[in-house]
C-alpha cells in the first residue's frame, strides 16, 4: 500500500532543524492520519488545514523527497513543484527538503544536485532520475508542465486571482502522469476563499483533513487550543503552556493580535484585519449569552429594517435599549433555494443552517414582499408595535408603501442614510453600546455571519461607514443592527419630559 510506504520512508529521514535536530522522524497519529488519506488509491487532492507550527510544511517536504526520489513511483523523470504565494515562502519548503537530504548517508547525497541561484531546483539522477522546483503564484510560469507530485503550501495566503490561476494550470498538468496535488494550510479568513471552498465543497477525489475548533469558545480555551494543534500534545511544534500563555497575551492585546490568534494559532476562520471591521469577532461574541440569561422584553423598542432589493436579504433588528435586549431575523426569496444560494454566496450550508434554527426565513418567489414582510416581522413582538422604526431614507417611498400594508403607518418612523454622515454616528453609537456591555442577544449565526462581512469604509476626516468586506457577504442584519442599537442608543440618551405643573 502506498501510504504505508510513504510513513515507512518518512520515518527513515532525520529532523533537519530545531531542539531534535538529527533525531530519527517520527509520525504524530495525525500525521499519519493525513498520509494514510491522501495516498489513498483514487485521490487526487489531498488537503490539510491545521494551526502553524503543526509541521505540515514539513511533512509535505518529505514526502515531496519520497517522490523526487521514486521511492513509491518509478516514472521516469519525475516532476515535483512546490508552490506557494512569493518565492520567498516556497524556499521554506524547499529548505526542508534540503535539510532531508543532508540527513541522508554520503553516497545518497551524491545523487542530488541542488540548485540555489535565480532558480530554486533539487535534481534526483537515479531511479528515473526526478527534478523538485520552486514557483511563485503565477500560473503562466507552469504552463505545459506535467507534474508527479504538487505542494501548494499556505494556500489561504495566495492572492486570489494569480493564485487561482496557477492552482488551475497545477491541477491541470497532474492529470497528464496521475499526479497528486498536496493542499495545506491554516484556515483561511472567510468561507468565500479558495482553500475554504476545497474544505468545504470537495470534489471528488479529494480527501480533506480540517483541524478547527468550534466557533465561539474563549481564545485561551486549552481543549479547543489542541483541536487546532494536535502536535502540542505530541512534541511537535508549540507546548500546551505557550499556547495558553500568547492566547492570554493576544486577549489582553486585542484588536488585530487576538484576530490574529485566532486564525493562525487557533486555526479560525476569523480575518485578521482589524483596522476597518465593524467590530471584531471576540467584541461580538462578548455580547452573546444565553438564551436563558436573556434579558426581558420591557420598555420600547426599537426595530431597524434593512429592505433588501430584488434576490437579496431582507434583515430587521429589535432592540430593548432599557434592558439591552436584542433579537434579529432574516429574510430571503424562495428562487434560489438556501442550500443554491449558499453555494453561489461560498458559505456552503451555513443559510440552510440559519432557517433550521429559525434565524432565516424565506417568503416570496424572485423578490420579498416587503409589506407582507414587515408584518410577519412585528408579529415577532406578540402584539406589540415598536416604538419607531429606523429605515434607509433612499428607500422612502417603498418603506411607506410597506407599512401601509402592515398595517404601522402610525408608527414614527425615524429616516437615516448608509452614508458618511448618518452612518459615521449611527457606527459610534453601535460601538459604544457594544463595548459598554449594553448589548445582550443569543448566540446568532445570521449575526455571527453578518458581523464577519461587515467592515467600515473610512474618509480622510475619520468618518466610518458600513460595506461589505467581500462582494458576495451578506450584511443586511448587521445593518440592521446597527440602525436599531444606534436609535435605541437616542432614545435612552433623551431626557424624560417631566408633566407641567398645574397651579391652582
């Protein structure tokens, strides 16, 4: 069997570089988890997303020297490519491979040629003889190539277009000699990247291995901390302690460390820039709890609405700024379906996921009816009517039309734009709100979701306003959101009219 082979040959290298330098290599379980499926008879791809430090760039140097040198696959003049972003990256693959070959007996190191110049080439001259290059992300630079053995290593990392391209023109080449493509990386920051798309819409042929843990747990959470690093339980890379120690460090920090923690050490899908998201995902998630520690509804509320336009969502926010309480829904048209709607917006099942927990509904055909619509979304309220509702003033007319039909034209509505000014307030008012702690709401994957697409655009007088932070995000509950919280903010700032005294 050829992973068996694989894991045998591995296991006769000697560790390169670190505090077991010359030590015989040995296989983490996980390690060989990986090999044993992606050298699987009738796979093509194999994919790894694991937590840096796990030593996935240099299992996939290994093995890239196992093929180089025909160990499982006799082919004459073998072609192996180690791709990655910029060169510069692809020399740390590279690197292990040379550290490999050093650790190999004299006799075997005189087969290899290695090449450091303008180029970055291992030439193998037994057995077939086998040639190991190093790319950048420029697909043009391998077209007509015919590779045995491919390592496209940080893919979260490439530069969407190039990376596409040159990803596109590998695979296309592997299919000539019965290559396989080797796909490793820690998580990318959004489910529209390429890498997320390989985990989670794989094709056939491809065998998928994915180290995250579940979403919303504390940074410095140590059981989660392993799910991501499965090798800190083994002696590979980081110890459980460090791991603890930079996630404490990253949460007393915050803002892009602790973003940044989490995707790269915590293996998260979270974006690690921070200088114009919304909010950021642990200042969301310190407002979620639960749904039994909710407040009450009491007092006024505040409902923002965002009308989503033809084919799109449409999201509305209620907002209780006496208690803080806050509860969100969302709505899409029946054409397309949420699981093809999900597909085409790269979120996989998360839409069809919402509608089960009763985040998202779906009304209408090609469009949501919005009087039928804004109706359905006060009977939420069992029978109260909001205090005012807060809408897109460049949506006037339709808004009007709406309420009309739901019956709440007697319902103060408050008119504000997405714009520098409206929004630039409205954002402060949210922030402030949420930071103060004045925020409770349940945990949300519709608000989860909004909130990770959800960025400011900001002019040169430091004015923020909402935008999406991908083309296909769906932002329309945290727009919502914000207008509710913003206006709830207002109206609990505003003095309480004390009655006229009556003189007698």
């Amino acid at each position: 069997m050829v992973a068996e082979t694989v894991i045998g040959f591995l296991e006769t290298l000697k560790i390169p570089e670190g505090p077991k330098a010359g030590e015989p290599l040995r296989l983490a379980e996980y390690q060989k988890a990986f090999v044993r499926g992606a050298m699987a008879p009738g796979i093509m791809v194999g994919c790894l997303s694991i937590g840096r430090g796990n030593a996935k760039t240099a299992l996939s140097a290994g093995i890239a020297l196992g093929s180089l040198m025909g160990v499982w696959d006799a082919q004459p003049r073998r072609e192996i490519l180690m791709a990655a972003r910029n060169r510069d990256q692809a020399k740390t693959a590279f690197g292990f491979m040379v550290g490999f070959i050093n650790g190999l007996s004299e006799e075997d190191q005189g087969l290899f040629t290695i090449r450091r110049g303008s180029r970055l080439e291992i030439e193998y001259s037994a057995n077939g003889e086998g040639l190991a290059r190093c790319i950048a992300a420029d697909g043009r630079s391998i077209l007509g190539g015919a590779p045995t053995l491919a390592i496209l290593d940080e893919r979260a990392a490439w530069e969407r277009e190039k990376g596409d391209r040159l990803e596109d023109a590998i695979l296309s080449g592997l299919g000539k000699r019965d290559g396989r493509a080797l796909i490793i990386s820690t998580s990318a920051p959004d489910d529209a990247n390429t890498f997320s798309r390989w985990l989670d819409e794989p094709p056939p042929g491809t065998f998928v291995q994915e180290h995250r843990p579940p979403f919303g747990l504390p940074a410095d959470d140590l059981e989660s901390l392993l799910i991501a690093n499965p090798g800190a339980g083994e002696g590979i890379g980081a110890s459980p302690e460090w791991l603890v120690a930079q996630a404490r460090r990253a949460i007393a920090r915050g803002g892009s460390a602790l973003s940044s923690f989490r995707n790269l050490n915590r293996n998260e899908r979270v974006s690690s820039e921070s200088r114009s998201v919304l909010c950021s995902v642990d200042e969301w998630l310190s407002a979620e709890c639960a749904p039994d520690d909710l407040p009450e509804r009491a007092g006024p509320c505040a409902l923002g609405v965002d009308l989503g336009g033809s084919r799109s969502m449409s999201a509305a926010a209620f907002y209780w700024p006496d208690t803080g309480r806050l509860e969100a829904v969302g709505t899409f048209p029946g054409a397309p379906g949420l699981a093809d709607r999900g597909a085409a917006d790269g979120v996989g099942d998360r839409y069809s996921q919402m509608h089960d927990r009763g985040e998202l509904t779906v009304m209408g055909e090609a469009t949501v009816p919005p009087g039928p619509w804004l109706a359905e979304v006060v009977r939420r309220l069992d029978g109260g009517q909001p205090a005012c509702i807060c809408g897109d003033r460049f949506r006037n007319a339709e808004f009007i039309e709406a309420m009309d039909k739901a019956g709440l034209s007697r319902v103060p509505v408050i008119w504000r734009g997405f714009g520098w000014k409206d929004g630039s307030e409205d954002i402060e008012r949210f922030r402030r709100a949420l930071f103060d702690g004045e925020i409770s709401v349940a945990p949300s994957m519709l608000l989860r979701s909004a909130f990770s697409d959800a960025i400011t655009l900001v002019d040169p007088a430091n004015n923020h306003k909402l935008a999406k932070g991908r083309s296909l995000g769906r932002i329309d509950a945290a727009a919502a959101t914000v207008l509710a919280v913003a206006q709830g903010a207002r109206m609990k700032a505003t003095p309480e009219r004390k009655p006229k005294v009556a003189w007698l």
